[in-house]
C-alpha cells in the first residue's frame, strides 16, 4: 500500500492530466470538423437552420480553440 502511495506522490500515474489533454485535443478536432462542415452548407440549408452566410464565415474564421 505504501508503493502506491509514494507512487503517486512522485506524479509518475497521473492519468487525469492525460484524460483531459485527450478530451480537449479531440474537443479541437470535433470543433474544426463542425466548423468544415458549416462551411460547405448552401444558402438554402442555411437559411432552414437560421443561420446567414456572415455568421458562417465568422465562426469558421475563429481558431479551432474557440468557441
């Protein structure tokens, strides 16, 4: 029991670090995807959903980090 311990006050285990750097890099992918996608919409699709042209471009202009 002690092995652990002193195991994870040395930091060697520390998969929640990990966990949320694989959760945010594939946030970042998901959001690029997303913002692709919006981009190849037409007017029309667009229009359906509420959205205009300009409020597409602006939200494919941002960085993937962004929201």
């Amino acid at each position: 029991m002690s092995d652990i311990i002193l195991f994870r006050r040395q930091g060697v285990h520390d998969t929640g670090s990990f966990a949320r750097a694989i959760d945010t890099i594939a946030r970042w992918r998901r959001r690029a995807r997303e913002r692709t996608q919006l981009q190849q919409l037409d007017d029309r699709t667009l229009a359906d959903i509420g959205l205009t042209r300009q409020q597409v471009n602006f939200e494919v202009a941002k960085p993937f980090w962004r929201m």
